[in-house]
C-alpha cells in the first residue's frame, strides 16, 4: 500500500444531472426491449466513467490524475 494520497476516483458525484440521465436511459432502454442488461450496464459504465473525466478535466484541466498532481507526474 502506498502512503501517497489518491486521485479523486474517475466516476460523477451521484446527484450529478447528467449521471442521472444515464441511468435513466439505461433503465428505460431495457424496460423498451431496445437493448439487454447486460448492453444498458456497458453503456451506462463507459458514459459514467467518462462524464466523470469530463468533471476531472473541469477541475483541474492541468492533472493527469485529479488532485494536485500536475500534468505528466508518476505516481508511486
């Protein structure tokens, strides 16, 4: 285990709008006949993830990994 502090995780806070949207595209894609669980969870996991890089890169546009680490610094 490392003593560095982590990054902040790579996902939305769970009251955020467009999480919320993703979700609910996700359940009513299912509920509709339009995709699979399995295909609503793949979609909603990757537009998840990356709706939570895009609040990354919001607030801190100079980190690799969210924090204070700036651009290009290793971790470890």
């Amino acid at each position: 285990m490392s003593d560095s502090p982590m990054p902040s995780p790579p996902f939305p806070s769970p009251d955020n709008a467009v999480l919320r949207m993703i979700v609910s595209n996700a359940i009513s894609s299912v509920r509709n006949g339009e995709a699979l669980v399995e295909e609503a969870i793949l979609h909603a996991a990757v537009h998840g993830w990356y709706e939570g890089h895009v609040h990354g890169e919001d607030e801190c546009p100079g980190c690799d990994f969210r924090g204070g680490l700036p651009k290009n610094t290793q971790r470890g």
